[in-house]
C-alpha cells in the first residue's frame, strides 16, 4: 500500500514529504490544500516515482496552518517500459565450443532431399563465416550437411556425398537484398533436392521454423546430385567441427532440420521456450540438447504475441479480433501491433482500468516509423469502455506520403461493433518518421473532447474537437486498437498510456503544520541559501504606470495608450549580526534566482514595532543598501528593493543543501567517489546533507 509522510524541518523553512511502497514506473502527482487555499494545488517539483525522486521538500507551505497533501495515481498507467513477451534463446559467443548439440541418431542421417531452417538474431550477419545448424566434421571424414551465413551475409549449404570431399553451394544474393537488417531476427532456410542437385534459399517472413510466407533469395543454385553422406558426426548449432570453426556470434532462437523438403522433423531445437540458465533440454522430437563451452540459456525477447501483457498498474490487456498474421508485443518504452498480411481489422485489446474512472482523460502517443506507408494507419485509443464493442474513441490516422502525410483527428463512439464518427475528420499536422505525436482525450458527464499535437510543440490550449453525446453512460476500461486495410507488412508503435480518473484517485495523504515565527527569504532552485531575516520591516507597494501619451497631429486632444500595471515593488529593511551572515545573505541574493519572501502570517509581528503585513510571494532583487549601523559592533542595517514576480517555470526543486566545495572539503584532499557513496548511499542522502552557509565562499552549486 502506498504511503506518504509529511514533516516539518525549521533548519532551511521545509516540510519535507516522503512516498513509500510506490508502483514501478508509475509517476504519481504531490498535491497540496490549506484552509486558505482550498483547491488542491500541485507541489512544485512534485512528481514522485519509484524510478526518480520518492522524496520532496515543499518550501511553498502555508505558515502556522494544517498543510495537507496527497498523491495522485493514475486509474492506469503503462510505461511500456518492458520487453514483453520474452523466451530462451542459446547466446552463442564466437569462441569455440560455444554451440549446443545433440548426440548423432539414425534420424538425423537424412540422404536424400533435406530442408535445414533456423532463426537467428547476430549482430553482423556479414562478421565471417557464422553456422546455423552443422552435422560436419572434417576429423574422420564425417562431412554430412551444414548451413551457415558467409563473410558477405549471403547463405551457403555445405554438403558431401562422400564424407571426404565438401562441395559448398552459395546464394547468388545476401539476405540483406531481401531486408534483413543486423541485430534484427532473421528467420532462413535451405532446401536440396537430392535427384537434382537443385538448392534452394529463403527468408521467412515471421519469426519462427514454420512461417506463413518464404521469398527466395536470388536464383536456385545448381548443386552436385547424389545421396548425402551419413555420417556419425553430432548436430550442433552455433558452430562446425564439433566446435572447433566457424563459430557465431548472437542469438539462436530455433534450429530445425528436416528429412524431405517440409518433410518430417528430425531435430527440433526450440531455445525461445527454455528458462534461462537452462544445461540442457529435450526437443520435441525426443533428443537431448546440451549448452557447450561459453554458450547459455539467455532471456530474449520481445517474440511474437497477442497481447501486451501486464501494465504498471497491474491491469492485464485482453486480445480480441487479431488478425492471423498480427502479432502484438512490448519493446523497451513501446507497445507494437504488427501485421504482416494485413488486411483489415488488425487487433483490438481492452484493459481494466479503475472501476472509478467512467468519468476519465487518457494520454497516449503514437509513432509512424515508415517512410515508405503506402496506406493509410489508424491509431485508436478509447475510454469508458465496457468490452471490446462498446467504447468512446480518438481517432488517430497517418495517411502515406502520396495522400499529402497528414494527421488526422476524429472522436468516434462504438455500439456493439458499430463505429460512428461523432465529429469531422480533421486534419492537425504533418507526421515525420519516428516523431511522436501526442493525444489527450477526455471523457465527463456527455461531453467527449480531444486535442492533439506532434512532438516539439507545444500543447495546445484548447480542445482541438468537442462534442455532447449520451450514448455511453458506463464502463471504465481502457480500448485501444490498430488497423491497416491492405498493402505491405507494418508495424504500429503506441507510446505510454495514461488514464486519469476524474475526480482524481487518492494513494495516500498526510497532514503536518509547520509553525513558523520568522520571516523567510528562499531560493526554490537552491535551497541551502534559504535565511530566517532578523527585524524585517517594509514600505509601500509601488507601481509604475505602463501609459503611453502621445500628441496626433491633427487632434486636440491627446492619445493614451494604456496597458495593464506593472509589478508591484517595495523595499524590505533588515538586520545581520555577522560577517558570515552577509556572505549569506550575498549568495542568496547573487545566485538564488527567482526568490520566495514567505511571512508567518498576517497576525505575527516579526520586529517590535514592525509591520506585520509583510508582502509575500515570488520576487526578484534590484539595488540593495549594506550599512554599518553601529562602528565597531557586529550590526548591519539592510534595505533591499524587491520587485513581485510569477513563479518560475521550473522542472522541479533541486534539493540541494550542500555545495561541491563542501563536500570535497568535508572529504579531504585524498576523497574519493568511494567514499562518497560510502557516506550516503543515495543521490537522496547526499542532497539532504545540510551544508553551512557561513563557508560559502561562492562555489558552484551541487
């Protein structure tokens, strides 16, 4: 269960929050309420996440009142920050005896047409010569079958009549002429026929022994006709001659050897479906394979799939109406829905979101990463969903360079199965390869709105479509679905998805009042330059006129040009009892930026006959006065001219209390990094170290 605590530290004017048990990936929102601001407001720098900061120095507090404060979770998050889903695959080294291998067996003596298939995944499929599957050994003359890839990424079947003699038939192209790409899965294949001689290579188009499409590469080779030697050499995958040469770097994921061309299997090796850390294994034709030298059981991944499995929030996607050739998976920030025959409706999944959020706002992203779109994508994600079949929805379509590569933008309601456009089909942009664009729509009462824009600009103000319609009253689930009509193999790429319930959900909350009897000057950026001013006192608010007057000719009377006012500025008068606390002061005022004045309070008093009413907010320093009240006494008098300013546009709070001199010099001249981790074993500790302001001497910040 999430936890939130909340304490008051009077050192720096802090209430410092902590966020415990929190959901990996899951960014939650800090939120703050007093009875003088009665709307929740966020916290500056008040994201929280297990992944970044579960701690937050608030310095924006009320004084002397309950502040509260909650965190808000979203009804559903997926970071996509996972591969999903994952299996084996034999990780093979390029040193020799890295390889898996089974004993010989009377099946694996095939003579007469053979059909050899493996998937692989290698880094360069052009590093040298890389076997697949091998059962060939040159000590003995034990030459039976291999294939490999060669020096220039092209295919070769290595094969013998004989035993003795090697014959080698090569593909008159390389797989790259056929789109593999390094370090991206390639599925291949060898046939030959023995009455012929003829040796045929492919390319799978998915990735497994067995796909739905092979292309050849190049023409068919005219091999020597004859019956394969049977010899007793082992089967390995991964290297040849037992593991003495031609050795392959990368991944294995299957092998698959045949007897006759698609004929029955003989040997079988399926590494996607071992643990990792797996010694050896049985395939499913019986034989026992075995992990030799470096080689091992690895997890890989992603492999094809039909849902995108588990969100951050632990909410499962359910599959449905996915198409025969799709296949939908997570990739590391990315969830993908491809199709390699695609064809209409490609694959729509529907998760659980909280059972609250019937009222609801998602943001979700969406990437098109080919240039070559030769028809239009669509990109759908709903909210208030019951089931697959009943859903709002925003409509996302990137249509091919030929039809002007627009983006375009519909909201879109579905009744059991029935889809209706609830608005015109507009267009907001151009897309680019590999630039996301972002949507945010929202669902409340009968009023359905969404707005959308690319990457690099700016959120627009306004919803780009809104509309009334009563059609759905219930259902929380999240919908998303993707299509393409027709043409070539593609892929879709959805960006994180969040749902925000709306009212927003609680985690947690806590409640603290910090009590507060000073008036304090703060640096938000910088924290360790935050100072309790001693006797303050101020004068009156000013304002500029921002009037404008000017003589026309041919008027009497005069023109104004008027603007709205200028920010107010007023002085601020206050002691400092050493020398210490002027550098203080200085660097505050020097290197503190936009600064917090925060008063106690309109019923506290701060200097005897002072003013209690003290100007609170955010403001910046102009001209400052240092006097020496009293000759050689510790007393300075200052009076420092303020100007009121908006909050900064800050990312966040940096939570630095101690700067770089400090820390070397609290180390010594023989410190070390070591020691710095052995002293605080977090970024978080090391920032919370309190460093004293009386050594600043005007170091760079930490």
């Amino acid at each position: 269960m999430v936890t939130l605590t909340a304490e008051y530290f009077g050192d720096i004017g802090r209430i410092r929050l902590t966020a415990g048990a929190l959901l990996d990936n899951v960014s939650y929102t800090l939120q703050r309420n007093t009875a003088f601001e009665p709307t929740w407001v966020d916290v500056r720098g008040g994201i929280i996440s297990s992944t970044g900061s579960t701690v937050i120095d608030d310095y924006e507090y009320v004084p002397n009142v309950e502040n509260c404060y909650r965190l808000i979770v979203p009804a559903f998050y997926d970071s996509f920050n996972r591969v999903y889903p994952t299996g084996g695959a034999l990780a093979v080294s390029g040193n020799a005896l890295s390889r898996a291998d089974t004993p010989d067996a009377a099946s694996l003596d095939i003579t007469g047409d053979i059909d050899i298939r493996a998937v692989i995944d290698f880094p360069d499929y052009s590093d040298g010569n890389q076997t697949l599957v091998a059962k060939y050994l040159g000590t003995g003359n034990q030459r039976s079958y291999a294939l490999r890839i060669d020096a220039t990424g092209s295919l070769a079947l290595l094969y013998s009549l004989t035993g003795a003699v090697g014959l080698t038939a090569t593909a008159t192209n390389t797989v790259y002429s056929v789109g593999a790409q390094d370090g991206s899965p390639l599925t291949v294949r060898v046939t030959r026929v023995s009455a012929t001689g003829v040796i045929t290579f492919y390319i799978g188009n998915e990735t497994e022994p067995d796909p739905s499409t092979w292309t050849q590469i190049g023409s068919t080779v005219a091999g020597t006709a004859g019956a394969l030697f049977s010899s007793t050499a082992l089967l390995e995958t991964g290297t040849l001659n037992s593991g003495a040469s031609d050795m392959s770097t990368g991944n294995i994921l299957f092998a698959q050897v045949r007897n006759g061309i698609a004929g029955a299997i003989a040997a079988n090796p399926d590494f996607t479906a071992q643990p990792p850390g797996t010694l050896s294994f049985v395939d499913s034709t019986g034989k026992t394979w075995t992990m030799r030298g470096d080689s091992e059981i690895v997890e890989y991944g992603p492999l094809p799939g039909t849902d995108w499995g588990t969100a951050d929030t632990g909410q499962s996607y359910t599959s449905f109406n996915l198409s025969a050739d799709a296949n939908l998976y997570v990739n590391n920030g990315v969830g993908v829905i491809g199709d390699v025959t695609p064809a209409g409706d490609t694959a729509t999944q529907t998760a659980p979101t909280d059972p609250a959020a019937v009222d609801a706002e998602v943001t979700w992203s969406a990437v098109q990463n080919d240039s070559n779109l030769d028809i239009l994508v669509n990109y759908v994600v709903g909210i208030r969903a019951t089931d697959e079949n009943n859903t709002y929805e925003s409509q996302l379509i990137f249509r091919p360079v030929t039809s002007g590569q627009d983006v375009q933008l519909n909201i879109r309601v579905r009744v059991a199965g029935v889809v209706t456009s609830l608005s015109p089909l507009l267009t907001v942009g151009l897309w680019s390869v590999g630039v996301p664009w972002f949507v945010r729509f929202r669902v409340e009462g009968n009023e359905v709105s969404v707005k959308a824009w690319a990457s690099g600009t700016d959120e627009p103000n306004d919803w780009t479509q809104s509309i009334i319609d009563n059609t759905l009253v219930t259902g929380s689930s999240l919908f998303v679905f993707g299509r393409k009509a027709s043409g070539t193999a593609y892929t879709q790429d959805f960006g994180p998805i969040e749902v925000r319930a709306i009212p927003d959900l609680v985690a947690a909350s806590a409640c603290v009042t910090p009590l507060q009897d000073e008036v304090w000057l703060k640096s938000v950026t910088y924290p360790l330059f935050n100072r309790a001013l001693e006797c303050v006192d101020w004068d009156a608010l000013s304002r500029t006129s921002r009037a404008g007057f000017f003589d026309i000719k041919g008027r009497h009377e005069i023109l104004a040009i008027t603007d709205v006012g200028s920010s107010a500025s007023f002085n601020l008068t206050l002691v400092t009892r050493s020398r210490a606390e002027n550098r203080a002061l200085v660097a505050l005022l020097t290197f503190g930026g936009v600064l917090y004045l925060q008063p106690p309070g309109d019923t506290e008093e701060d200097c005897e006959d002072g003013f209690s009413g003290i100007p609170g907010g955010f403001v910046v320093p102009s001209s400052s006065v240092q006097n020496h009240s009293m000759r050689g006494q510790p007393l300075w008098q200052w009076e420092i001219q303020f100007t009121r300013v908006a909050a900064s546009d800050m990312e966040g709070i940096v939570p630095t209390t101690i700067t770089w001199e400090q820390l070397w010099e609290r180390l010594g001249d023989t410190g070390t990094w070591e020691d710095v981790w052995a002293l605080w074993s977090t970024w978080q500790e090391l920032w919370s170290t309190q460093g004293s302001i009386s050594a600043f001497n005007g170091g760079v910040i930490g």
